[in-house]
C-alpha cells in the first residue's frame, strides 16, 4: 500500500468513529444515507413557493374569467337594447314610408306597413323597457321615445285620415 492510500483510509477511519453525521432530525446515519432526505427536504421546501405562486394564479384566472363573463353579458344586453331601438326606427321607417304612398297614391295597400306598426311598436317598447329596468335612466329614455313614437304615429294617423276625408269628400262631390 502506498503511503496516501494508508493515511487515507486511516483517516476516513478515525473520522467515522470519532465523528458521526448527525442529521438535523436526531437520527444518526451515515453520509449516504443522509444526503437523499436533506435532498427531499430541500426539494419540497423549494416547492412551497411555486405552489403558492400557482394556487394564486389559478385563484386571479378564476377571478378575471367571472369577471370577463359577466363584462361579455354586459355588452350582450347592450346589444339586445341596440337592436330592439333599430328594429322600432326600421317599423316607424316603414310605417311613414307607407304613410306617405297612401296620401299620394290612395291606394290602402300602402297602408300595410302603417298598421303592421301599430301593433308592433307597443310590443317592442314592453321588450325595451324590460331589457332597461335596471337602469332609472334609461327607463327616462325609454319614457321619451315613447312619448316620441306616440306622437310620430299620432302624426301618421292624422295624415291619412286627411286622405281618408279627401277621398271621401271627392266621393260626394261626383254625386
């Protein structure tokens, strides 16, 4: 044997009885066997922070995902009241279109869209003010355009009974 070899081995000796690897749990184990727990210890406790990290990820994803849901059904009813809105103008629209075609024309087919509105514009104001009764202001709006709309066909009304009286005073004069 060589002189390293046997001071070596002497060495390593005398260390493990006279110094033992105490792990830090009270037990008292040899270095192989210590290293693969400080090793499983250290790995876990390493791991408290990631999971930390997780868990508050998945909570704020959860968070922002109710709260993009309920933002996307926000603009869903905000479209449902643009479009109720749209479709009354588009009625009134035809309703004085046709309006219009029967004092210049006297011919009653004109008078379809006219009344077609008639019984479309108080179903779609009922639809309108149940789609805005959470917001008071709203409902104000919705108060005024029907007010508006009243009048607008109070307004159509009144022209074609005008052409209605014409016809009808044209009607006796030919007698």
């Amino acid at each position: 044997m060589s002189f390293l070899s046997t001071h070596l081995s002497a060495g390593c000796a005398l260390l493990s009885e006279f110094s033992p690897i105490v792990d830090p749990f009270g037990d008292t184990n040899t270095m192989i066997q210590w290293i693969p727990r400080v090793i499983t210890r250290v790995v876990f406790i390493s791991m408290v922070p990631f999971l930390v990290v997780l868990l508050f990820g998945s909570y704020l994803s959860y968070r922002y995902n109710g709260i993009l849901r309920e933002n996307r059904e926000l603009v869903v009813h905000t479209y449902q009241v643009i479009a109720t809105i749209n479709d009354l103008f588009i009625v009134i629209e035809d309703a004085e279109t046709g309006q219009r075609g029967f004092v210049i024309t006297g011919e009653p087919a004109y008078l379809d869209p006219y009344r077609s509105a008639l019984q479309t514009v108080p179903r779609s104001l009922v639809a309108l003010r149940l789609l805005v009764t959470d917001s008071p202001n709203q409902m104000d709006q919705v108060a005024t355009l029907e007010a508006s709309l009243e009048k607008k066909l109070d307004e159509l009304g009144a022209t074609i009974a005008l052409r209605h009286l014409r016809e009808i005073g044209r009607a006796s004069c030919r007698e």
